[in-house]
C-alpha cells in the first residue's frame, strides 16, 4: 500500500510537470511570433528606409474604402486598406513604404495576418501563397490587409463617378478619422465584390497577374510578414462576388469544342481500366475526347482482353490501343500516347482513376486552355471515402509532399486549402491535363532521367521555370486506388534506392527551386511527416541551436531491455548542413541533427524519461544523448488509447567531434521514473559522422 501511494504521488507529480510542459510548447505559433519579432526588429533597424519614408500614405478600412477612392480627394502615393477588425502591426506602415520603394513595378501588394483571441493571445496564423492568380479567382486570398500605388489607379476604372451613392452610413469627416472609424461587423457584399473586383482584379490584371511571367519577380507583390492583427477569423470571400472577370472558372460549355486526347498508361489490369474507362464514358458528356491506351508488355490473354475492351468503346467513342513490350517507364509510356493524339489539350491519367461526378472534364479543360496556365490537376480521394491523398504538391526541402494527403475533406483545412481552385507548384501524374502545344515546347515527360518516379514533378517544375501557373482543382475530386499496379516503391529495396536516386535527380535537376515554393509559405513547417499546415518551429530553434555532448556508456544495456512496445520512428539523422541545403551541402562545421517520436505502446508517456541511443556498427560502443520533447499533434491524432501523447517528438543536436567517425545505429531508451522499468528499442536509420 504504501509503495503504490508513493508510486501514486509520483504520477502526479510527473503528469503536473508535463502539463506545464505541454502548455509551454503546446502554443507553438505565439512562441514562433515573438522569435520572429526580435528578429524583425533587428533586421529593420539595420535596414535604409529612407526611400520609403518619401512615400505618403494613408490606412483606410475596407467600409470607407470605396468612398475614399472615388470621393476626387487628392489621394496619398499609397493606400494601405485593412479590414475594419483588427490593426496593424507596429511596423506594418513602414514595411510597405519599403516595399514599393524597392519595388516601383508593382502596384498591388498584399502581406500575412494572424488573430488576436479573447484572451489577447495571437493564434490563427495565415501566412499566404505569393501571388496565384487562379486562387485569387477562386478566393478573395488577400484577406484582411493590401496596399496599392494610387497613381496606378489611372490604369483601370474602378468605378469613376460621382460617390455620394456608395458612401458609407458612416461618412468620415477626415483623413485623420479613417483609421478610428471603421465599422465593425460583416461587409456588404457591394463593397466585397467592389474590392475585390472593380479595384484589386483589376489592378492585378493591369499589371499583368493573369499573363506568362517574363521574370522572378511576381506582378503582383507579398509581403511575407505578419502586417495585421484581425479580431476575428474570417473566412475568405469566394468567387461570386466577382461579376466579371476573365477568369475562365467553370462552364458546363466552356470545353465543348476542344479535343481532349485521355492518355492512359496500363498493364496487366484490363478490370481496372474496364472501370476508368466506363466512369469517363459515363460523366463526360460535355466534352468531346479520345482515349489513347498505352500497354508496356501485358500478358497474351490480357491483351485480349484489353482490344475486346477497345471494341466495345470504339462503337461510342475512338479509343486506340499501343502495345510495346518495355521495362515500365511512365515517361516513355506518356510520351508514346501524346505522339499518337490528336487533341489540343493532353490528359495524363492513371488506370486506377474513378470518376464519380459529372464536369470533371470541363473543370479541368477551362483552366488547361488559359495561356498563362500550365498543368492542371484534380484533388483525388481515397476509394469510398472522404480522406485526401493529392489536393496540390508542396516543395519542401526534402522534395515533393502531398499536403493535406490523409485528411478529412469534409472538414476545410488552412483557409480553404482543399475547397477551392489554386496554384500549386505540381500536381500528381495519376491526373494532369497540359495544352499539347506546351507539352512539347517543354521537352514532354523526361525519358532518361525519371523512368519512374518524379516524372510529374519535373515536368510541372520546367513548366513552372517556363513562367506559367499550375493549378490543382480542390472544387471536383476523382477517387485514384494509388499504387494498384506497380505496389509501395518503400516496400521494396532496389525500388526504394531507385526512388532516392530519382529523388536526388529531381533536386539537382532543378536547384533554384531547393525547399522554393510559392505557393507555400517559407515560415510553415518543413517536416514532410506533418500533413496539416503548421508553423515552422523547428527552423526557428535551429537558428539558434543548442547542441548536447553524447556520453559513452559502460556496457550496452541487457538486451532483455529491448521491447517493440516502445515505438520508434526517427525522422531524419545527419547533418544540420544537410538538414538545409540537401544534395547542396558543403562540409560540416556544426554539428548533426536527429529527430523523430517515440512513445510507449498503452502507457503513460508522462512518467517516462527518453533518451537517444547511438550505437557504433564498427566498435559496438553505445552513446547516449538527452533530447529536448517536442510537440507533435500530427502524432497524438493518430493515438486512439495513449495517455499524455502530444510531446511525442523527440530532437538532439549533437556538436561536430563529440563522436567518432563512423556510422550509428539510432535508438531510444525510455525510463520510467515511477519505477524500475527500462524499455529500450531500435529503428533502422543510420547515423553517419563524417571524419573531421
């Protein structure tokens, strides 16, 4: 009895320490938000403001805005127009003034926001693409804060008459009260659609949003800052309040004339094609299309069975047959299909696709026909249910993720993420439309260089180079049964090192581009495990890393004490100069970096203590490293029964000479400090320490 009472207080004790813990990290964007700040101040005060300081300008709330515009007021050089909730940041005025100053192309420049809760804690960060005009189509992503160049508004006619109709119930008696008197509550929907597409639409299509870039520079700017501080989360106004527009979103006619030639790789699976080819016959009646079937070496009664197919789809529609026997390589595959096409418009698409909806088609044709578009793609589903497996590419450093992949997509992710149309920086294969006249000025799908794996990124990324604006299509969805026909490359060894090859070859194949995105903020988290759009921490940290000396053990623990009820899955494990530069990091000088989770299968994690293990493949010598528990709310989502699970992250930075070159197996020993018990397991990633 007694030993159970002290083992009970000491629980208690432990599940107190972690609750203090878990509060500290646990409100990871407040914390990230003042690092950030300290830095920011730091770097303005070094910086030469003096062009800007030459600008006048003046803040207007979005209520007042139109009547400042069109009141015939001698107008500042520039607006900065926020929404009626909220303020500025200290330095939001300064920044923008900057930002045109050095920037005397650009007219329209939109920045970051965040919220402020009832309990004046920041949260909700939006931290937004660079400028992507088909998700500007699709949604009013500005959101709360913009700014333009007056003179600019001499380009286009937001509206030029007298403005005693539109003023607001509120009417300012001057300049000095714009900022006091915003009214608070929603906008009509007069004023949104006016902002949004008789003043910002029109100023970005004067300045060239909506055309083939011809530089690095956007037309349109971003300040990647936090510039305003709403009261509310609000939810980006859509694409109704927009009355007309050269936008090109979706018509049931708007495809109706030209030629899509489906081209569709397969082998050995005619029941699988038997089914794409029905769900395409079934829902796209609005759209006039060939199917161009590409086999790499099926079996005799296969390829029977695939022209029996081809006849039975020929009566409706001009389906053709290629068969060549050749090791799979998807590119050469595609290529053969495009070289046989008639259509204007090209579509890649995977025999293990489904359609379910009819008009996905045209979704995809409207934008495909854009001059400025690239490649387009569709989200795509999981068979029979609601979860994401491709709502866009994202480009960390590590290569291409699939953001949002396992999410629910009833529910709306970061903003509208999955809901609506937006630029990307790729799309998957499995579904990718592309004009044919592009497809071939870009060289079509890498033969040599991507037989596999890869060979839709790299073709989005040159189209990309090329300054044109891919875009996924999060409004329609397609159900894609993944891998059915070639299974998980991970699964198998020379698959798996054939993978990374390919992977290295798509970085260095594309270097200016190394963890470069657009269309996904720099300031989000990096770590290809987390689907959800998260806050960089952890680059925050390494900034200022604080590394931890190894201590060698004695004796290697009993190995009795090795238990798979610990899980462990270590993430990465090499060097910090690897960590941010990939393929192009030179020598290290710092030091190497190992992260992961680890947790006890049906435990309490708060009472266990966790500890990296390091053990020698060439002496047999085991280290032992302490590391700092971070918080992994992608990891506790996934535990149904655990206790105390979201500080399952693990991080240790280990200085350059504290072990000995060579390579480490990586492992983790959790100590339960309630009692006696040690569990120890090991992963099988290595860690290799260079020779200084």
């Amino acid at each position: 009895m007694i030993k159970q009472a002290i083992k009970n207080r000491l629980v208690k004790k432990r599940a107190e320490q972690y609750e203090k813990e878990l509060l500290s990290k646990k409100d990871t964007y407040a914390n990230w938000y003042q690092l950030r700040r300290r830095e920011l101040v730091k770097e303005l005060e070094n910086a030469d403001h003096s062009e800007g300081a030459k600008l006048t300008s003046l803040t207007v709330r979005y209520s007042h805005l139109r009547r400042k515009i069109l009141s015939g007021e001698k107008l500042p050089d520039i607006i900065i127009a926020c929404d009626d909730d909220g303020h500025l940041t200290d330095h939001a005025e300064m920044m923008i003034k900057d930002f045109f100053a050095a920037h005397r192309d650009i007219d329209l420049v939109y920045a970051d926001e965040d919220r402020l809760d009832e309990n004046n804690v920041l949260t909700d960060p939006w931290f937004k693409a660079d400028w992507s005009p088909d998700t500007f189509l699709s949604t009013f992503y500005f959101g709360s804060i913009f700014a333009i160049r007056t003179s600019a508004l001499s380009l286009i006619n937001p509206g030029w008459r007298t403005a005693s109709d539109m003023e607001s119930k509120s009417a300012l008696k001057n300049d000095e009260r714009e900022e006091a008197l915003g009214v608070r509550g929603e906008l009509e929907d007069s004023v949104r659609s006016w902002i949004y597409g008789n003043l910002c639409l029109k100023l970005a299509q004067a300045d060239g949003g909506f055309s083939v870039r011809t530089s690095d520079e956007p037309p349109v700017g971003h300040i990647r800052e936090v510039l305003f501080h709403a009261t509310d989360k609000k939810a980006p106004w859509d694409s109704r309040l927009i009355k007309e527009s050269l936008t090109g979103r979706y018509s049931m006619e708007s495809a109706a004339s030209r030629l899509v030639s489906i081209i569709i790789p397969t082998k050995d699976h005619p029941e699988v094609l038997l089914r794409c080819l029905g769900t395409i016959e079934k829902y796209s009646q609005t759209a006039p299309y060939e199917v161009i079937i590409v086999d790499n070496g099926s079996a005799m009664e296969n390829r029977e069975r695939y022209k029996k197919i081809v006849s039975d789809f020929n009566e409706n529609i001009r389906v053709v047959y290629l068969y060549r026997h050749m090791d799979f390589n998807f590119s050469r595959m595609c290529n053969l299909g495009a070289k046989y096409a008639n259509g204007e418009l090209l579509l890649f698409l995977n025999d293990d696709i489904e359609i379910r909806k009819p008009g996905w088609l045209s979704y995809l044709s409207e934008k495909a026909k854009l001059p400025y578009v690239g490649a387009v793609g569709m989200k795509l589903l999981y068979p029979n249910s609601d979860i994401i497996q491709h709502a866009g590419v994202v480009n960390v450093r590590v290569g291409p993720i699939h953001k949002l992949q396992y999410c629910d997509n009833r529910e709306t992710h970061y903003f509208g993420y999955n809901k609506g149309v937006r630029n990307c920086i790729a799309v998957t294969g499995a579904c990718l439309m592309v004009r044919a006249e592009l497809f071939e000025r870009v060289g079509g799908f890498d033969e040599e260089n991507f037989a596999v794996s890869f060979n839709d990124i790299d073709l989005c990324y040159r189209i990309y180079e090329r300054g044109y604006y891919n875009v996924v299509r999060n409004n329609m969805y397609l159900y894609h049964h993944e891998s059915l026909s070639r299974g998980d490359d991970r699964k198998d060894k020379v698959k798996s090192e054939r993978l990374s090859r390919e992977q290295i070859a798509l970085l260095t194949s594309h270097k200016a581009l190394y963890g470069v995105d657009p269309y996904y903020h720099p300031y989000l988290t990096q770590n290809p495990a987390i689907s959800e759009f998260e806050i960089g921490m952890e680059d925050m940290l390494l900034k200022d890393p604080v590394f931890v000396k190894p201590k060698k053990l004695d004796a290697p623990y009993p190995e009795n004490w090795t238990d798979p009820v610990l899980r462990l899955g270590v993430e990465y494990a090499n060097s910090l100069s690897d960590y941010f530069h990939g393929p192009f990091a030179g020598k290290e000088d710092r030091g190497y970096y190992i992260k992961g989770y680890a947790f006890v299968i049906n435990g309490d994690n708060a009472v266990y203590d966790r500890r990296l293990l390091l053990k020698s493949r060439e002496s047999g010598a085991v280290y032992e490293v302490p590391v700092e528990n971070v918080y992994r709310a992608d990891i506790a989502h996934n535990l149904t029964d655990q206790i105390h699970e979201y500080l399952t992250g693990f991080s240790a930075l280990i200085p350059v000479g504290s072990l000995p070159a060579g390579e480490y197996e990586a492992g983790m020993i959790a100590v339960d400090k309630t009692s006696r018990s040690r569990i120890v397991n090991w992963s099988d990633v290595i860690l290799t320490i260079q020779p200084e």
